[in-house]
C-alpha cells in the first residue's frame, strides 16, 4: 500500500525534504474526501494560476475551502500561454508536416510545389489556442466558485498571533490584503539567459518569444540540446527551417535515455539538421537582421534568428519568502518536503519553483498534494519514480520508472528488453522504420519498474507501462494481456514476452 500522511501541527515547520521517509501506511480515500474535511471553510491563498496553482484550486474549493488565486499574467501560467500548449501546438503542425514528407514510399505524391507553411497562421492558432486554454481554465474556476485576482503577489512577513498569513496583491488599482489559513506559492520560472546572449524578441529570442515569428527563418540557430532545445530543433526542421543545433554535451538529450537519444541524433542529422556536439554558445550578438553565434572554440555562426533554451530560473524573487521562514536553495528554488510543505508555517509551494521535476502533471501533482494535507485529507506523498515524461520530437520519446542506465551502473538489479519498432507490421503500414519499446522489469518478482517508447504518438503509447509500473503488474501479466492485431501496442506485449522467466 502507499505511504500516506496525515495533517502535520499547524504550527511544526517541514523537517523532511524530497526523498525523506514517509511516516505511515494507508491508501487515499477518495469517497469521503469532499465529505467532512477537517478545515472545512478554511481560506486558502495561491500565489499563481498555473497547473499547480489552479489544480490546486479546484481541489481545496472540493474540500470545502474558500478560495483566492492571485495570477499575474492569465490562467494556466506560462505553462498554457507560452510554454508547454504553445510549443507543443507548434510541435503538432511540424508533425503533419513530417508525416508529408514521409508519405513518398505510402505511395503518396503532392503537387509540384509541394507543402509549405504560413507562419503567421501557425503562431496565430499557437496563441489563439493558448488564450481558450487560458480562459477555459478560468470559466471552471470561477463555476466552482474561486476568485481569482490579477495581479502579483507576495507573502507579508511570518505567521500572524490568529495562525494566519497575509499576501499582499499588487494590481492594476492599487494594493489589496489577502488572508488565509493557508498560503500555496505556485509561481513558475522563466527562461534562462547567458550574459552575452541577450534577448530581443525579433532576432535573439527565449522559447517564450518564439510566437512573433511571421516569416519562417531562412536560419535557426538552437542553443542547449535539453528537452526544451531538442523539441523547438525538431519542430523547425520539421517545417523545413534549415537548423543548427548547438550541443554543449556529447550527444542530444543528456540524461535521456542513451538508445532513445542516439535515435534521434541520428533522425535529426538524416534529415538534415546540423547538429554541433560538445559546443557551447559564448556570445549571441545581432547584426543586422540576423545574428551571430559565437562558439567557445572561436567559431562564428551566421543565421537570422537565434533560439536560447538552455534552462529556466525560478520565480521566487521578490516573493517575501525570507520574511515568511521559507527557504531557497542555492538556485533559487523553494525547499518543499514530499507533501509540498516549505519551511515556513502553513506555507506550501508546488511546481518549477520547486526545484521537483519540471512538468506540468508534477506541478499539478504537487498542488492536490498540498491541498490535500492542508485540509485533512489522507494524502500519498509525492512519489516522481511513477511519473511519465515525453518529449515532442519527431519520434517522441516516452519514459517512466527506473532507467537502463540504473540498471547498467547496478543501482537496480534487473533484466531490460527493448525491441525494435521496424518489424511491428503495424509501423510497416504506416511507414514507421525508427522507434523501439524497451521494457524493464525486477529480476527476482518480475515486476515491470520501468520502461521506453520511442515512436511517432509515444505519449500515449506509454499508458500501458505506466499502468504496469504503478500497479506493480509482472512482465508476465503485461503479456498475457490481449493486444490489437496489427497494432503498435503489440511491440509492448511481445516486449513483455521476451522477459518471461521459467524460474529455472
């Protein structure tokens, strides 16, 4: 069963830190959880409108909390308008756009003038889609009966004599006091930038800023090949942008999975990125109406435009956070326990600020977790070795659980598959030659803990090893379950069967 937790003294600062212990056993109760909350009625403050904050939100208002959300740019954070519905909005036009120029061996021709894209159309539905996002986010706040003030919040010195805190809004009007029993700080990170390479919004620009383009580039310079560098590379070669790719690492994708992040150095450099390994960008300057990256080596790059994704920061300044007993660490980010406790009383915090895995489903996670504890519900404390992550290149990667690498350095003692997607008959009918299902399994129970999908789609591929690593299902139990003739999913099965042990 889970380990769970139970509402901590109001007044006993967070001790633990993520990775710590959890002090009980039990498993969630989610049929009385809007029933009798202990605090029913409490007043909860969130400083930030993000997955965190507004997942947050709807849980504490279901556990009868009077609630108040402080958002400074829109509903949905950075997340919905200008990172993860944006970027991946982009990423779903340059998948079309690949499939096209794959579909030659399906026996598909276009026309002579073959597919183009109008940039202007592509980043006005990227932005339009974000604003409904946003506003939808907001409309089911405000029915479930949050308010939500605009504006910029900050926390106004230690707990009150009454075990209350007071947020102070900054807003269009002027300054407004808001008090709560308890106080969620949900407020993100923006993107890093280097010293010598400072953003312009036209030439030299952030992941944030990416949306203003009208005209494709005749040139993209990416610099940092994480996550983040690797989908916009992607997505840009994928409508036809010629990009180079500046790799401060020996490969793409550090921290990947190895086999999964070689495949897609290799996709990229087949379809003509150029990807500069073992680079680091020293300079970013514009000339002109392009601009030019210096590399550390003295090496010069010309192009017209220049993509900066070489981490984020979190936003934590001016937040009162020392006033309030809440500490930062080292970069920044807000020491949380694994029930999003911080070191100050009453004070929670979820999401990027936090330093925990920059996802928005951790973020979320995080912000129920919270409420969760706050307001005496019985709560399983953040566990990340059962979270997803994808990234969206073209093919798409998918992990969860225990990685090969923890295997190979002995870490994990267990037995790992993996088999390549090019003989499934289902990727042959769809023209899919790169790709493959890795399977990781315990070597003594059998247990599925961990597991990879490089495909086209893999993000929804992945559902059936994230089910097995959460319910602790066997390799065996994963194969003797029916799959689709002909199907993708199939790889995942057959992948299983490989792993069967005779116990021998």
């Amino acid at each position: 069963m889970p380990p769970v937790t139970t509402p901590a003294d109001e007044h006993q600062p967070a001790g633990a830190h993520p990775g710590s212990p959890a002090p009980a056993e039990g498993r969630r109760t989610h049929e009385t959880a809007g029933s009798s909350p202990v605090r029913a009625g409490s007043r909860v403050v969130i400083i930030g409108g993000g997955p965190g904050g507004y997942e947050a939100a709807l849980v504490a208002a279901q556990l009868g909390a009077r609630v108040t959300v402080v958002e400074r740019q829109g509903m949905g954070g950075a997340a919905v308008l200008t990172d993860v519905v944006p970027s991946k909005t982009l990423i779903a036009t340059a998948e079309w756009m690949t499939t096209t120029a794959d579909a030659a061996e399906l026996g598909i021709r276009g026309g002579a003038e073959g597919t183009s894209v109008d940039f202007e159309v592509v980043n006005r539905r990227v932005l339009e889609l974000a604003s409904r996002q946003s506003q939808d986010i907001r409309s089911r706040l405000e029915r479930e009966g949050i308010r939500i003030v605009d504006g910029v919040g900050r926390l106004a010195g230690d707990l009150r004599s009454d075990g209350t805190r007071v947020v102070v809004v900054t807003t269009a009007t002027g300054e407004e006091e808001l008090v709560g029993e308890i106080v969620l700080v949900a407020t993100g990170a923006h993107p890093r930038v280097l010293p010598d390479a400072r953003p312009d919004g036209e030439r030299i620009l952030t992941w944030a800023q990416m949306y203003g383009i009208t005209e494709p580039p005749e040139h993209l310079v990416v610099v940092g090949s994480g996550v983040t560098g690797a989908e916009f590379a992607s997505a840009y070669n994928g409508l036809g942008v010629p990009v180079t790719l500046v790799s401060s690492r020996d490969r793409v994708l550090p921290g990947e999975d190895e086999d999964a992040a070689e495949l897609i150095e290799t996709v990229f450099r087949r379809r003509g990125m150029n990807v500069l390994s073992r680079s680091r960008a020293a300079a970013v300057r514009r000339v002109g109406d392009g601009v030019e990256v210096e590399l550390t080596d003295g090496r010069v790059i010309a192009a017209s435009h220049c993509l900066l994704a070489v981490g984020g920061v979190p936003n934590t300044e001016g937040l009162g956070l020392e006033e309030a007993g809440v500490e930062t660490t080292a970069s920044g980010h807000i020491r949380v326990d694994r029930v999003s406790r911080t070191t100050g009383v009453r004070v929670y915090a979820a999401g990027d600020c936090t330093g925990q895995l920059p996802l928005a489903s951790v973020a979320a996670m995080q912000g129920r977790i919270a409420m969760w504890h706050a307001l005496g519900d019985a709560v399983a404390p953040l566990d990340l070795d059962a979270v997803t992550a994808n990234i969206f290149t073209a093919p798409e990667i998918a992990t969860i659980g225990v990685t090969e690498r923890e295997v190979l350095d002995g870490v994990v003692d267990a037995v790992v598959t993996q088999l390549p997607l090019a003989r499934n008959p289902r990727a042959k009918m769809l023209g899919i030659r790169e790709g493959f299902v890795k399977v990781i399994a315990d070597r003594h129970s059998g247990a599925v803990i961990g597991g990879v999908v490089v495909a086209p789609r893999a993000s929804e591929l992945i559902f059936p090893l994230a089910i097995a690593v959460t319910q602790r299902i066997t390799a065996d139990q994963l194969a003797n379950v029916y799959t689709i003739y002909p199907s993708l999913t199939g790889s995942i099965a057959e992948a299983a069967r490989t792993l069967h042990s005779t116990g021998e």
